[in-house]
C-alpha cells in the first residue's frame, strides 16, 4: 500500500512559495538604502504567500473586477457562449410563438 504524500507535498509547495514571497518582497527593497530586519521580511512573506499578486491594478488584477471595461467585456468566453445560445434558443421560441 502507498503512504498518502498529500501533506508532505502541501508543506513543500507552501515552503516554496514563501521562498517566492521573499524573493519577491527583497526585490521591492532592492533600491532602498535599509533592508526591513529578517523577521519583518518573513512576516511579510508569510502574508503573501498565498496570493502572490503585487497590487490590484487592472494590470496585475483581474480584469472581471476592474471598472475599465464594460460588462460584455468582463464575461469569459464560456459565458459569453452561454449568453448567445441562450439568445438564440430565445428568438427561435419567439419565432415559433
């Protein structure tokens, strides 16, 4: 019988992923003349490290949630098919009525 690596793989995508998360954070201080102390750059990883999203700019966000684009635009493309289908099965109910 194989032994479940679920854990052992959680815990190692977690540790790989604060090591982003610092990666990350040292590049944001790369031009400062101080670097935060070591806690304070873990602590900060730690809060990352799970959404590794810089800021949430229309650029680094998601687009669906910006007010820069219209509500056709936000729709991905299988709702947008959904929404034409459902328009056709519509004008082919109100063309036989």
């Amino acid at each position: 019988m194989e032994k479940n690596r679920k854990r052992a793989l959680r815990r190692f995508h977690d540790e790989r992923m604060l090591h982003r998360a610092k990666e990350m954070i040292l590049d944001w201080y790369r031009w400062d003349q101080t670097l935060p102390d070591p806690e304070e750059i873990y602590q900060q990883a730690r809060r990352r490290r799970d959404d590794m999203c810089a800021c949430s700019c229309s650029g680094c966000g998601n687009q669906r949630h910006t007010g820069w684009n219209s509500l056709r635009d936000r729709l991905t493309i299988p709702e947008k098919r959904a929404e034409d289908s459902f328009k056709d099965q519509l004008e082919d109910f109100l063309a036989l009525g």
